[in-house]
C-alpha cells in the first residue's frame, strides 16, 4: 500500500460515514469485507490521482453513452 494511502483507521470511518449518509444497513458481519474493499479503491484511486496529466489537457464536456 502507497504510503499516502489512508489508514485502516480512516477507511473504516469512511465506509461507516459513508452507510449512514446512504442509509445502507451494514451488518458487523459484512462489514470487514466492505471495508477491506474500500481499502483497495483507494489504493487504486490514489495510483490514478498519481498519473501526471500534461497542463493542457481538459476535461471531456460531454460523455455520451452508447447503447449496447
């Protein structure tokens, strides 16, 4: 794990923010499996957020999505 990636600390008070901001049930036994998941999207999203974009390069104004 990236060393700036967010504690286990951290990612337990974002999935617990997170359930009672949706109103999602989170029962103790699915809990550690949510969080454990939670864990591995940040780690992915900071290797993301890392990618270095050149300065000139904006934002899509529009997504379409195709059918199918």
């Amino acid at each position: 794990m990236p060393s700036n990636s967010l504690s286990r600390k951290e990612v337990e008070t974002l999935v617990d923010a997170n359930a009672a901001a949706l109103a999602l049930p989170l029962t103790e036994a699915l809990r550690p499996g949510v969080v454990e998941n939670m864990s591995r999207i940040c780690t992915l999203a900071q290797s993301v957020m890392e990618f270095p974009l050149p300065a000139e390069t904006e934002p899509a104004p529009v997504f379409i999505h195709a059918p199918g």
